[in-house]
C-alpha cells in the first residue's frame, strides 16, 4: 500500500504550461513518463534531468509514469527533479454483469485528463494490521451510438472498510492511476466519459452504507 506524497496531490490539477518566452521555472509540476532516457511530459516537453534530488532513480524504468515535481533550469529543458510520485497505468478491460457486485468502497480525491489518460487520485480503507492486498482494477461499458464510455473503477479490500468493520481499525490509504485512453476513443471525435464507483455515505447514526455512484468526469465530450 502506498500514500500519497500531499504537496503533489495538492498539485494533481495544477499541470503547468511554459511559455516559450521562460526558460526557468521553478516547482513545475506534470504527469511524465520516461522514454530513451528523458521525461516526456503530458504537455510534450522532454527534459533531460541534471540535478535529481528526489531520493529515487526508480522513474528511470522506461514507460514508468509518474507525476513529477521539478525546476526548469533552461532553454535546453534540463531539470532539476525534486519529488516523483510513481503512477499506476491500469489498462480498462471491457465491462461484464460478473463485475457488477458490491465492492470495497473508493473515493476520487482529484482527477484530471492529459496526455491521453484520465488521471485519479484515490482514497481507500485499509486495515494496517492484516496482510490483505488491495486491487484496483478498471473496466469500461461503451456506447458507440452517443459516443460515450463510463469507467468504473472498483476496489478489492476484503470488506476492509467502515460498512463492514470497525472504523477505529482503519487507515486511509492512498494511490495514483493512470487510464489509458488511446486505444478506446477515436481521434478526433468528441466523447462523453463518465466515472461509476462504489462509495461510502454515512447516515445520520453515523453507520455506513456502499452506494454505486457514477458521474461525469468531464464537461462535454473530450478530444483526443
């Protein structure tokens, strides 16, 4: 299980654009991922990194996605890497009635689309005391006709969360995903996408319920 560094959740919407009059930026913040030795950007920038004070050189696995913090230093985009978030890409397999059950519940804490994702930051329950693994996992239902796609993402946690067991066992667990969208949309049109997910609602008595909730994750249709 893993949580989220906050100072880059908080920045999980703020993706910065560089003009091409600045050369130096500092906290410059994107999603990357790191192709023939540089971090290509969601905003298409490919910088070369010459100062990594992030602790880690585990972005360097090429395809590793990741969500970066970094300061611009010139006109070459060379970088120096303060924090990197490590990115799940979980591919969304078509959608079956089997998958239609009651699920541990998940939360959306930000969202963003770029770079041909959808981006979630995601809160869940989990009780530290047990070995249970948690799985997210994605599926997705079409309708070609209104070109329209929901997602839904659900959460494998052995009713590790308030509905089922006392919440004073519970801790609030964190991870970052990215949905890959290429291979579904056609380019150049505008599609619909919603997001369903089982979420907790408490009640006046302060018990819980799970409810599937589905919403749209983005005003109008999107274009890749």
């Amino acid at each position: 299980m893993k949580k989220i560094l906050l100072p880059l959740v908080c920045c999980l919407m703020a993706t910065s654009c560089l003009k091409e009059s600045n050369f130096y930026m500092e906290n410059y913040t994107d999603f990357a991922t790191f192709y023939e030795g540089k971090l290509v950007t969601d905003n298409a920038y490919r910088f070369s990194v010459v100062d990594n004070q992030s602790g880690t050189e585990a972005w360097k696995k090429e395809g590793e996605r990741s969500f970066i913090k970094c300061d611009i230093l010139n006109r070459n985009l060379e970088i120096r890497l303060k924090n990197v978030l490590h990115v799940d890409i979980e591919e969304a397999l078509p959608y079956t009635e089997e998958e239609n059950e009651p699920d541990d519940p998940v939360e959306v804490m930000d969202q963003s689309i770029s770079g041909g994702y959808i981006n979630l930051a995601l809160e869940y329950f989990a009780n530290p005391s047990s070995n249970t693994a948690h799985v997210l996992s994605c599926y997705y239902e079409a309708n070609a006709a209104q070109d329209e796609f929901t997602f839904y993402v659900l959460h494998e946690g052995n009713d590790e969360n308030p509905a089922c067991m006392d919440e004073k066992k519970l801790e609030r667990q964190s991870e970052v995903l990215s949905i890959p969208l290429w291979n579904l949309l056609k380019k150049g049109t505008p599609t619909k996408l919603n997001l369903c997910l089982y979420q907790l609602k408490k009640a006046d008595d302060n018990t819980y319920t799970i409810e599937q909730s589905t919403f749209p994750l983005y005003k109008g249709g999107i274009v890749l």
